[in-house]
C-alpha cells in the first residue's frame, strides 16, 4: 500500500480536484505560520508526464484560500464545458459492439482504434477522445511484449501515447463516422508529406 504523502515544495496536499487538463491543488503547511495554506495549478502536458506546479498563492486565512480552490475549480469546470460546446461531432461514445476487439494477434499500426472509456477521465468519455488513428509503437505489433502504441487523435490532431491495454478494439468499417472518415484522409496525406520531406535526395 502506497502512504506516501503528495507534498509541493513543504505543503502537504489535501484536496486535488483534476479536471479537463489541469488538476488544482490545495496544501496545507503548519509550520509556516505566516502562509499555511497554498493553491496551485498541476499539469502533465510534456514528454516526461512530470507534474508542473504553477500559478500558486498562499496566505494564512483558509477561508481566503479555500474560496480561491473552489473558484479555480468552477473557471476549470466552465472551461471544459465551452471546449465541449465546441464540438462539431456526435459524442455518443463507442463501446465493443462497434469495435473489432483488441487481442494480443491482431496489428494495429495504421489502424483507427477506439480507446476504452474507463481509461479517460470521466468528462472525456466522448467519440472525439475515443478515435485514434494508431501510427506506432512496439505495443501496435501483434504478438509484442512491448506495451507502448503511438496514436493521433481523429478529431483534435494530437498525438498521445497509449499502452496495448488501453485500447478497446480496431473500429468496424460501417461503424466509421463521415467526419472520422474524412479526418483519416487529412491525417494520412498530412503524415505522406511529412515522410516524403524527411526522404533523402537520390
């Protein structure tokens, strides 16, 4: 069983709220009596998955900082809600009856796959994070001890890395929305120009 305390710098961390793509942070260190209680922002959004702490304030009135927890909760909370008001495709997200499902024979490199619900948080559960167009990765190839597979996302374009287990099945074809469709196209083309640039001069 794993105790260890979070800590940021000296503060114990007693509430995180992780929300969209930032997690807020609530820590508390008695020994400081001048500024006991700190609120902080936490992200992951770089090649190592490091946590990153920024934004922090502090002060020695809880009330004070526990309303600056809250508030940064609630302006994360209305964030996540205008990016999915944004959205342009159906939500409804794809379970296995829509999938081929994912097993240790099958290749998946250059594949569109769907990701498992459970593996996203719980207010990304939607088609537009679940569609992935499979590029890489020693976990994409069938039969591999490797876990890692490389993915570019249909809908927003980026790339992520997912492991083997992640992964609910490849998509049936009559189960493709037109959007995801159209987006592989983009995708692909967009991955052909980029290869043929790196190709060296004969």
């Amino acid at each position: 069983m794993d105790d260890e305390k979070r800590m940021v710098d000296t503060y114990e961390v007693e509430y995180a709220i992780h929300i969209g793509d930032k997690e807020i942070l609530f820590g508390v260190d008695d020994k400081k009596i001048d500024c006991p209680y700190m609120v902080c922002n936490c992200t992951w959004d770089n090649p190592l998955g490091i946590d990153h702490y920024f934004s922090a304030v502090g002060s020695a009135d809880y009330l004070e900082m526990m309303t600056e927890f809250t508030c940064r909760v609630t302006e994360q909370l209305e964030t996540v809600k205008v990016e999915k008001s944004k959205i342009t495709v159906p939500l409804k997200p794809f379970t296995l009856e829509h999938c081929i499902e994912n097993n240790s024979e099958h290749n998946l490199e250059n594949k569109v796959v769907v990701i498992r619900m459970e593996r996203l948080r719980p207010e990304y559960r939607t088609a537009d994070k679940q569609l992935v167009l499979v590029t890489g990765g020693f976990g994409a190839h069938a039969n591999s001890r490797g876990r890692a597979v490389y993915t570019t996302n249909l809908y927003s374009g980026k790339e992520s890395r997912w492991n083997r287990g992640d992964i609910l099945g490849v998509v049936k074809p009559e189960c493709m929305p037109d959007w995801a469709k159209e987006r592989l196209i983009q995708i692909q083309d967009a991955r052909q120009i980029k290869l043929k640039k790196y190709e060296p001069e004969r």
